[in-house]
C-alpha cells in the first residue's frame, strides 16, 4: 500500500479537523498528535494515525486510524485488536474510536466486527472498529458534508 499510504496520512494530517468531525460525527475544537509508536515492554508497534481530540464540549477522546490496501504481512483485525489494546493500556481513561480505511478493493470482508471463542464456543474476547472502504463511499454524499478538504478523497470513492 506505499502508494497510497503516505499521501492518503499527508492528505488526513493536513486536514486533520475535518477528517475528525466528519469521522467522529461530532464538532470538533481541537485535534493533535502524539508518538504514534505503541509500546510495550518488549517492543513497538506503529499504528498509522492517533489523534487526540478535545470536543466541542471539551471532552477528550482518541481517534485511531489505520489505512490498509490489498497485501498485508497480518490480518487486519489482529493488528486492530493490538493496537486498540495498547491505545487503551496507555490511556485508560480516554474513549477510542479506531477505524480502519480500506483503498482499492482491500477489506472487502472485514465488517470490523470480531469475537475469539474459548472452548466452549463462547466469546471470550471481542473487539470492533469502523471499516470504511474509500471507494464504496458516494464522491456525492462526501462533497455534500461541506468539508472542502475531504474532496481529495474523490478520487478514491465511486464516481460522482
């Protein structure tokens, strides 16, 4: 995915405020960066995009992103569940959101949605994330937010 990745975080940086509110469907006062290396003891591990987000009304919430095309070394929940355990190991009193962006084709059955069964058949573990699959988006529907900065993403959705 190198060819999309960097230019699709550059575009998601820049217009960081945007991206968030349209995301989080929520309006937006301010939104940084951190570190984006989750560490644990052992080792690293280096999620795309983590945005700390104070809210309108001043509440402070994460919003995770991962941007994913076809051909990864793991699949892609497994990595969501790392990085979401890490996000909410660090900052245990901060809401997460994580979403996943899917370009050209990737992610087709990943409904972000996810259970590991114990021997009994039962869950015993069980995450979700937002799938977001760029070009299954309307160009239309996305010019209609009024957030100029999403319409570069218009090359990557359905055509309007």
């Amino acid at each position: 995915m190198a060819t999309t990745d960097n230019p699709l975080k550059r575009l998601v940086i820049l217009a960081a405020s945007d991206v968030v509110a349209w995301l989080l469907e929520r309006p937006v006062r301010e939104v940084t960066t951190r570190p984006s290396n989750l560490v644990p003891p052992a080792q690293a591990l280096d999620s795309d995009l983590v945005f700390f987000v104070t809210l309108e009304d001043g509440r402070e919430e994460i919003l995770h992103l991962e941007f994913q095309g076809r051909g990864s070394d793991r699949p892609m929940p497994i990595r969501m569940l790392e990085y979401q355990t890490r996000l909410a190991a660090t900052y245990p009193n901060l809401p997460i959101t994580s979403v996943v962006w899917y370009v050209g084709g990737a992610g087709v059955g990943d409904m972000g949605v996810h259970q590991h069964i114990n021997g009994k058949g039962q869950a015993s573990l069980s995450w979700q994330y937002h799938v977001i699959r760029l070009w299954e988006l309307d160009g239309e529907a996305l010019l209609a937010l009024n957030r100029p900065a999403l319409a570069a993403l218009i090359g990557q959705t359905r055509r309007c």
